[in-house]
C-alpha cells in the first residue's frame, strides 16, 4: 500500500470521527445550483429513429474512408488537448 494512500485514509478517518464528536448536531444539506444543470442532451430523436431503422434494415451506409478520417482526426485532437 501506498504511505500516500495510508496517511489519506487515516486522516479522513480521524476528521470523520472529530467532526462528528464535535458537530453531531450541525446538519449540513446539499442543494445543487439549478445554474450548473445541464439540462436535456440536444438529441434529434427523428433523426435517431431514421438512422436505427436503416442499421436494422441494413442499408445504413458504411464508407471505411470516412470512419478512418474521423479515428484519425480525434487521435490528433485528444494528442492536441494532452
């Protein structure tokens, strides 16, 4: 085991354990900021069904090309952001 992990562990432990012998009756509540929801992913659902209906009917277009060129470039882009 890591000493790093050791001494985290412990010391979370012992601030658990004097917070709650100290503030057993402070009641903290969480209340998440209506701001940072996200809210619904914009989704297309016709678009959706349009695309599920051709893989199931298998005449949903493969083109290798293109499926390559899009790996390529999200392999450039995430070796860009690191």
């Amino acid at each position: 085991m890591d000493a790093r992990i050791a001494r985290t562990a412990a010391g979370a432990k012992d601030g658990a354990a004097s917070a709650a012998a100290t503030g057993a009756s402070e009641q903290v509540t969480y209340q998440p900021s209506e701001a940072l929801d996200p809210g619904q992913a914009p989704v297309d659902a016709e678009r959706v069904a349009v695309i599920r209906h051709a893989i199931e009917s298998g005449t949903y277009p493969v083109i290798p090309t293109k499926i390559a060129d899009a790996m390529i470039a999200a392999g450039m882009l995430l070796r860009a952001q690191a």
